[in-house]
C-alpha cells in the first residue's frame, strides 16, 4: 500500500507543481483580470502547495515512523510550517499591498527545498528551519524599517563601507570550508558574509544611479565591484565574483540604456574569464570540469558525472520520492539539489521549479514599470536580476550549460546565510509592492472622490 502511494504520488506532485504554474502566470500574464479573479488564482496556488506539503510529509513520516528521528522530524517540520504561518499572515495581515503571487511562490520553493534537505540531510534541514524562520521574522522587521523616508538618504559610502566590512570578516574569523575561505565562524556561529552583500550592493547602485552624473556614478560603484571582486578572488568565492559583476552590468545598462556598455561588460567579463582560467588553477579546474567531465570522471569530473545521471535517471516523471540515488551526488544538499528534484519528482518537476523562478522575475519586473521613483524602480530591477543571475548560474552549472560556481538554489539548496539574504531581498521587492499598491488605492480614491464630486455639482 505504501509503495503504491509513492507511486501515485509522483504524478500528483505534478499535478500539483503545474496548477501552481498556470494559476500564476494566468494572474500575472493575462491583462483583464478582476480582483475575484486574481484571488482565486492565488488561493488556489496555496491550496496546491498545502496538498504538496501534506503529501510530501506523509512520505517522509512513513519513512520515519518507528525510528529514533520522528520526534526531531516533527520538530523540525512543526517550526517550518509555523514560520510558513507567519510568514503568510503577515504577508496578507500585516504587509497589505504586498503580492499575493510573489508570496505563494515563495511558499513553494521553501516548501520543496524544506522536503528535499530532510530527505537528503535531516541535520541540515533542521538548521536550514531555524535560519528560514530567521528570515521571515528579519524580512517583517526590514520592511517596516524601509518605510522610513531616511532610508532614500542614506549615502552611497555608507553601503560600500558594509560591503568592505562583511568581505574582510572571514580573513579575522577565518572558516575555511571545501577549499574557498569565505566563511566566517564567531563563537561557534557560522555564515556567509559575501551573502549578505547582495541586497547592500543593491542599495548602493541604486544609490549612486539616482544622480544624474552618469559617468562619476559608474565609475563610483565600478570601483566599488571591482574592488570587492579582488577581495573575493583571494577568497576562491568565484560565483559571488560573478553575480555581483552581472548585477553591476545589468543595472549600469539599465540605468544608461547605452547597447555599448552592455557589449563591453560582457567582453570584459569573458575577458577576465579568459585571464583567470590561465592564471588561476581553481578556475582552469572547474573549466576544464565543465568541458569534459568524463575525462577524470573518477575525481573532478565526478560530481557533474553523477549529476546527469540523477537527472537522466529521473526522467520525465521521476524515480517518486525516496526511491532514487541521490547520495552519490557530492555536496547534493548545496550544489546539487537540482539534481535530486529531477530524480525524484522527475524532468517536468524540474522544470516546473525553473518556471517558478521565471515567475517570479516577471513579477518583480511588473514592479519596475510601475514606479517613476528612480531610486524604488532601480530596487525592484537589482532584486529581479540577483534572482534570475543566481538561478541561472547553479541550473547551468547542475545540467553541464555553465561551469559549476558553487552558489545556491534559491530557498531551496542548504545556505541558511543564503535563505537570510534572499528573505532579506523579497522583503524589499514586498514593501516596494506594498508602497506602490497604497499609492496607487489613493489616487484611484482621490480621482473617485473628485468624480463624485463633479456629478453632485451637476
């Protein structure tokens, strides 16, 4: 009977992902949609997430039942669904305004990434749990602190000294981990600080792109990219190196809307690609990994090896959950959880969760076209870059497109520094719906207001 359910379930976590899909893209997408209309679309994402939740559980909790894991299992599961709770009550209670669809997708990703980490690595997921809950309570916190009018005045300096401070903090509480020293470990508490610069870099450019001296602002916060990169070179973090340069280049095209600039960033980047894979060994490795994975596949190419057969294995509908191999995968809970979605819920899951994060990113770019504020819009542009920049980067890396860079999947790999920051970033894509949402509800009061007026007069 159990194995049965498994079966079914595989198909109905299908089932499941794509409602959630057509729902989402039917709300955002279509152009005459009513208020009834888009909340249904959104309540009916949620409702397709809660039975993907349930079921994924009782899989588990059939897995564990009798075991010595089952009380920390329901700890660990009873903390997760409660921060969920809050995350979604303040959403809809606290932070109205905010997007129903952005929120949802949010809850799904968490959700999976949830599932997947206790399949793979129970220990993982458990602090994966406390760091989520973290995030939730830290992104309610920053919204309501962004609403504040002084944070439009805070200083370009101001942030590129946070930025300089949290890239130099692993070379004072050095933890080197898997050959790359860009950890940090303060009396016995461990994080990422690189990740942490993503929404500060988002601030400063957007910053320093308000003025209207282009060439000096540019220069400014090229300086600026170019001198965090130096620092996270020493510190082998090749991937953050990548996603801060891209940020820097997107949001200087954006912000110029110049083709010229945009060519000679991506020539500069393959440039520089070009330069380190000559002069720096970590590089040449991982390049020539990327290449021909099968030429050492016994050493270096092993990781990216037995990533393609987890995804050739899984096929279109996968092995059903904990029913395939993803052990053999190295650092699967960090790099290669892609992987094991494919395996076991199969290429169209896989894919499903890729239109998830296209998603959200065509809802985060909705926002950029409805603000005038330089400022607010470039906001919205940096936060709908770093998600899609970083998306593409470890999806390439997992199905052989690019070469591995090691950065997370987000909300869903193991990185609780990573799940803070990308909270950290949704909490101000959210203020910035919530913002403009109010907006907006006065000037259509005001103009109904007038109407009414102007037909009481006549």
């Amino acid at each position: 009977m159990a194995s049965l359910f498994v079966k079914v379930s595989k198909y109905l976590f299908i089932l499941y992902i794509l409602i959630f899909l057509v729902c989402g893209f039917t709300a955002i997408l279509r152009r005459k949609i009513t208020v009834r209309e888009y909340t249904a679309a959104s309540n009916l994402q949620r409702f397709a997430t809660l039975l993907f939740n349930l079921q994924a559980f009782a899989i588990i909790y059939m897995h564990e039942a009798g075991g010595e894991k089952v009380m920390l299992l329901l700890r660990t599961f009873g903390i997760a669904y409660a921060a969920l709770l809050l995350f979604l009550f303040s959403m809809s209670k606290l932070h109205t305004g905010s997007s129903k669809i952005l929120t949802n997708c949010i809850l799904m990703l968490v959700s999976i990434g949830i599932v997947m980490l206790w399949r793979l690595r129970p220990a993982s997921c458990q602090r994966q749990v406390l760091w989520m809950a973290l995030g939730v309570v830290v992104m309610n916190i920053f919204m309501y602190v962004f609403r504040g009018k002084w944070v439009e005045k805070i200083p370009w300096w101001v942030y590129a000294g946070i930025s300089f401070v949290l890239v130099v903090l692993p070379f004072i509480f050095p933890s080197p981990e898997n050959g790359s020293l860009n950890w940090v470990d303060i009396r016995g508490i461990t994080f990422q600080p690189s990740e942490l610069i993503k929404p500060v870099l988002i601030f400063m450019i957007a910053t320093l792109y308000v003025k209207s001296h282009r060439i000096s602002s540019i220069l400014t916060g090229g300086a600026v990219v170019a001198g965090l990169s130096v620092v996270l070179l020493v510190q082998n973090d090749l991937g953050m190196i990548l996603i801060f340069c891209t940020l820097f280049l997107l949001m200087t095209y954006d912000y110029t809307q110049r083709e010229w600039i945009l060519i000679a960033g991506v020539a500069a980047v393959i440039g520089a690609g070009f330069a380190a894979y000559h002069f720096v060994g970590h590089v040449q490795v991982r390049v020539d990994t990327w290449l021909n994975p099968w030429q050492d596949i016994e050493n270096g190419g092993y990781q990216i090896a037995q990533s393609l057969f987890a995804i050739s294995a899984g096929r279109f509908f996968g092995t059903g959950f904990y029913q395939g191999m993803p052990y053999y995968i190295p650092a699967v809970w960090t790099d290669m959880i892609f992987s094991a979605i494919c395996e076991e819920f199969g290429g169209i899951f896989g894919f499903a969760v890729v239109m998830i994060y296209l998603l959200m990113a065509i809802v985060i770019f909705t926002l950029v076209n409805r603000y005038e504020n330089r400022f607010r819009r470039d906001l919205a542009m940096g936060c709908s870059i770093l998600v899609s920049v970083q998306t593409c980067l470890i999806i390439g890396g997992v199905i052989k497109l690019l070469p591995l860079t090691g950065v997370t999947l987000p909300f869903i790999s193991y990185g609780g520094t990573s799940v803070l920051s990308t909270f950290i970033i949704m909490g101000i894509v959210q203020e910035l719906f919530r913002s403009r949402s109010q907006t907006e509800r006065q000037v259509r009061d005001y103009a109904a207001k007038q109407k009414a007026e102007r037909d009481g007069h006549t």
